[in-house]
C-alpha cells in the first residue's frame, strides 16, 4: 500500500469509528487518539479492522507504531 491508499483505508474505518474524523487536517506525525478525540476501545476497533482489511495479523505489542499516519504508512505500505 501506498501512502493514500493507507490514508483511504484509514478514512474508511474511523467514518465507522468516529465520522467527525478528518484525516485531511491531520498531520503525519500527529498522534491519531489525541488529533481524533478516540478512547482505547475506539483506538482497538480500528486496528482489528486495519488488520481484517488489510490481511495483515496486527499483534498488540504493534499499536503503537499505528498512532500516526507515519506509522501507519511504514507498517501497512509497502
């Protein structure tokens, strides 16, 4: 995955999680659960469904490196 298809696959999920969320306005380093309000359990439902979506098995000793879109890009792009 690339940096947008990452982005995309973000914005699909937390429109579930937290429809407010823009991830337009969110910077790359910019901490997700404190930019987007989520507590742990929102923050919990969006990796299991990063992981159902893109077939990757996410350990939970991996969320941190899923707080920001940087992470996020390095963990899920290719």
């Amino acid at each position: 995955m690339n940096q947008s298809e990452v982005r995309a696959l973000c914005a699909e999920i937390l429109a579930g999680i937290a429809p407010e969320a823009d991830l337009s306005a969110l910077g790359d380093d910019e901490d997700l659960r404190e930019a987007l309000d989520l507590d742990s359990m929102d923050f919990l439902n969006f990796v299991i469904s990063l992981s159902e979506r893109s077939g990757l098995n996410i350990p939970e000793a991996d969320t941190p490196k899923l707080r920001t879109i940087r992470g996020l890009v390095a963990y899920l792009g290719s």
